[in-house]
C-alpha cells in the first residue's frame, strides 16, 4: 500500500503539479484548497503526511498546525510546510508548531519528492504496513 499524502494550497495549479510529480513517484496524493477542508480530509482519511501551505482562505496553515497538534488523533501526522514566505519567523513557528520540514515556493518538485522520500525513510513508523498491523494505535 503506497503512502498517502494530503496536499493543501489554495491555488489549483500548485496542488496538480504536486499531484503529477508525487504520483509518479508512487504516492497517492490527496488535495484540499483551504484549512477546513484539510482537517475534513484528514479526519476521514487520515494522509500518511501533510504537505501544508501556509496562507488558506479560511484556516490559515499555522491555525491548521495547532489544530492537528492538539487532537490525539492527529497529533503525530508528520506535517511539510510548502509556502512562499520566506522568512525565518515563519519558517520558526512553523517547524515550532510541529512541521518537520519547512519548504519555499518556488520549489523544485524533484527536490519534494527527495524530501518526502527521505521522511519515509527516516521516520519508519509512519509506513502503511505498521500502521494496518496496529489499527488502534495513532502514530
């Protein structure tokens, strides 16, 4: 069972490239255009890893961080921030609220896949087959 990943930007282009590329690279990609949806999403089909812009319509991408940190059920999904800003404060509360990883737009799609691929591998916990084997358990 390949990793899934929910893919969250406001603007429609970002969210099909990031599709097309981490399709190829075998993922299963899931998308959403705001904050809400994201956490809609992610209560009933539970992405294997977030890959989250920063400013949503609605919830913006900090807001979603907290709320999925705060949540038992969700706290230990590994978030990756994807967002044009650029600067170290946001890049600091983003990885302080619980990111992993903290990328900036524009991005090298051959470089996420690199970083998603070496998430995997670093955090093995989080692969599909641990996860069917313990379906209680949230990691």
């Amino acid at each position: 069972m390949p990793h899934s990943i929910l893919a969250v930007d406001d603007e429609r282009d970002v969210t099909e490239l990031i599709r097309f590329h981490l399709s190829r690279a075998g993922y299963e990609v899931l998308t959403a255009s705001s904050g809400r949806e994201a956490i809609e999403t992610i209560g009933c089909c539970r992405p294997d890893l977030v890959l989250l812009d920063l400013m949503l319509p609605d919830i913006d991408g900090f807001g979603v961080c907290e709320i999925l940190r705060r949540n038992a059920a969700t706290a230990a999904i590994p978030i990756m921030i994807l967002s044009a800003w650029v600067t170290t404060d946001a890049r600091h509360m983003g990885l302080e609220l619980g990111a992993l990883d903290y990328v900036t737009k524009p991005f090298s799609p051959s470089d996420l896949v690199d970083r998603i691929n070496r998430l995997f591998r670093l955090c093995p916990e989080i692969t599909p087959e641990i996860r069917e084997s313990h379906p209680g358990r949230h990691f």
